[in-house]
DNA sequence: GTCTATAGAGAGATAGAC
DNA sequence: GTCTATCTCTCTATAGAC
C-alpha cells in the first residue's frame, strides 16, 4: 500500500467527480443537477468541487471533453480486432447493450449533444470528439471498402443509425429487435456494394 | 371580424403559450427555461401559464402530447403523394431542412426523449406518438416491400438513421452531405431487395 | 485540498385585483 | 381569464476554518 502524494490524491478526487458527474448529469441533465448532488454522490462535498472544477457548467466541460467519445472509441477498438462478419453481429449486439444495460451512455450523449447546440463555441471541440470514433470506424469500414470517400460515408451512417436506434429502443424496445442493426449494416453494405459494381 | 367567445379566446392563449413554450424549451430545456420566459415570447404574465396549465412540467408534457409528432406526420403525408423515386429526394432534403432551417426541431425532439427516459410514466405516451409517423411510414413502404414485418423494420432503421443524421449535420455539417440520406436509402433498399430474393 | 456556513440571486407557484 | 405582487424554497458560488 503505497501513499499518495498530494497531486495524486488530487487527481483522485477529480476523477470521482467526474465519474459522479457523469451519473447525475445522465439522470437529471445539466439544468437539473445540483452541485451538491453530483458532489454527495462522488462521497465529497460542494468544497471539492468548486477547488477542481470553476463552477458546474465547467464541470460539465470538462466531462464531455475526457469522457464522451470512452464508450464509442473503445467499441471501436474491439471491433477492429474481429473478423468482418463477427463485427456485424458484434455491433448488433452492441446497441442492446448499450440500450439495455448502460442507462446513463444515452441521455448523457444527448446532454452533451444538446450543450454543443446550445453553445456554439465549443461545437466544434465536440464535433472533433465525434469524429475520432468515427476515423476509426472509416478504417475498419476500409477494409471491405476501397473508396475511402465511400467508407468515409458508410460510416457516418453506420454511427447516426447507431444513436438513432439506440435511442429508439431504450424508448419502445418492440420496434428494435434484437438483430435489426445486423440487419440493416447487411442491407446497407451489400446495397454499396453492388452501387460500386455498377459504376 | 368576428367576436371572440370566452372560450376561443382562453383557446388562442393556449395556442400561442405552446407554440411559444415550443421555441423556448427548445433554445433552453426544459429546466433552464423559465415560466417567465415562456410567457413574456407568448406575449403574456405568468398569470396566464398556470391558469391554462397547472405548472411548468405540466405545460411541457402537453406540448409532448400534442406537438411532438406534429412535423414528422406532416412530412410523412407529403411523402405518401409522392413517387417511389421521387421520396428519396425529397427525403434526403428533409434532413437537409430540419437540420439546417428548423432549428427548434431537433433539440426539443431530444428534450422530449429525455423527458421520457427519465419519467417512465409518461415513456409509453411517448413511444406511442413516435409509432404514428412510423406507422404512416411503414404504409409507404409496404408499395415497395411486400413483406409486412420487412417493411416495418424498414421504416424503424429509416427514421432512427433519419433522426441520428440531423443530429449529425447539426454539429458537423460536413459529414453529412445532402446527398448522403438519399443514398443510404437507395443502398438500405437494394439491399434488403436482394436479401428477399436469396430466400 | 476539502469542509461548513452563508450570502445572494433566481425561479416556481399562489393570492387577490381587475 | 389574465395580471401584479409576493412568498418561499432551492441552488450557485464564496469565505473562512481546519
């Protein structure tokens, strides 16, 4: 067991805050949570805080600039490591359990998504923070698809149909079924395919 | 010009005090909107949002309630007129428009979302009214797919990629080119086309 | 670096006038 | 049916103790 110095026991703290932050802001939205809620919840009080973070807009900030893309990059990271044909029912699986499982991954993306709308000048870092999971995904997509504007374009639509069915489902379960995603990445790369042929 | 009864009257403010509660969650949230704010755009006091509506929260439910679906039946009826070809442009200038020029459509649909997400009593509301447009949806698309269950998944995977590209677009324009929703359709179709051929 | 106590502002909701 | 005045509570942010 090995003491912490003081900066370390600092960025503990931060990172608390953070992983707190990121529950209540989940559940109750930016608007919606309070300072000492999100504190009581990392196990500090509002003091904490205010001495790692200027204010709760701040703190929110800082959330969406380390944290929003963790959950997307790392699935991509998985993914890049399966075989083209585990990787569509890897993604299928994917959207239930980021539906079903992880409560809070959607309506924070739509808090963050909201905050960049609202403030234009930091759209731009949150769009940034979006592209990566997506070169990742492009790469991936790459490799069954030539044109790189092609799978540039494959997987914008794959990430908005992601988003979109997740959220879709976490609302009314009935209308995504559990292969649906599977499905329409099949669909949607064999209809490519064939445009390409066409050409 | 014709007198008003009391009743058209009490009627029009509460026309006006949604249509303005619309624009003003839209811009701030639902918690960051103010009652105040709400009724000074409607052109009103305080006074007249809760003599029609019994609070804030209330008001925004109503608004859920009746509006929320309001834009995508309307598109959904202009699409059912149109040719088979022709949908797909015009549905890909949809996305084009609501992402680009409506500006209040697209976070007071992800303000309503997370109003149901965190108020399970009211999710099923919710998703009912999401089901209407699908519904009409799903009619359109059973002209071109013959199978009920087929076009029913169809018509899901068109409206969550639809919603997830106007998110996009609406932070980072560039990935999303007008042309992009068109060809996801045209390849999402060939796609499943030939999928029902193989069986 | 974190806690406790508090100042100060803002906003939801109500009562009574018109 | 709507407006004005106000009551009340909550929450952000700060100051000073430890």
């Amino acid at each position: 067991m090995t003491r912490l110095t003081r900066a370390e026991a600092k960025a503990r703290t931060r990172e608390r805050l953070l992983d707190a932050a990121a529950r209540v802001f989940a559940q109750k939205g930016l608007a919606g949570a309070s300072v000492d809620e999100i504190a009581e919840a990392a196990g500090y009080s509002i003091g904490a805080v205010y001495s790692n973070f200027g204010s709760k807009e701040q703190l929110f900030v800082e959330l969406l600039k380390e944290k929003a893309n963790d959950r997307v990059i790392r699935a991509a990271e998985i993914m890049a490591d399966a075989e083209p044909d585990e990787a569509r029912r890897a993604f299928s699986q994917l959207v239930i359990e980021v539906a079903d499982k992880d409560a809070d991954f959607a309506p924070l993306q739509a808090e963050f998504w909201l905050y960049a709308v609202r403030n234009p000048e930091l759209m731009e870092t949150y769009a940034e923070r979006m592209r990566e999971p997506r070169d990742l995904l492009t790469e991936l997509v790459g490799r069954s698809v030539p044109d790189p504007d092609r799978a540039g374009e494959l997987s914008a639509i794959v990430i908005a149909l992601f988003q979109g069915l997740v959220r879709m489902r976490r609302v009314d379960p009935d209308s995504v079924p559990d292969e649906l995603f599977g499905r329409a990445l099949r669909w949607l790369f064999t209809g490519a395919e064939a445009d390409e042929e066409q050409k």
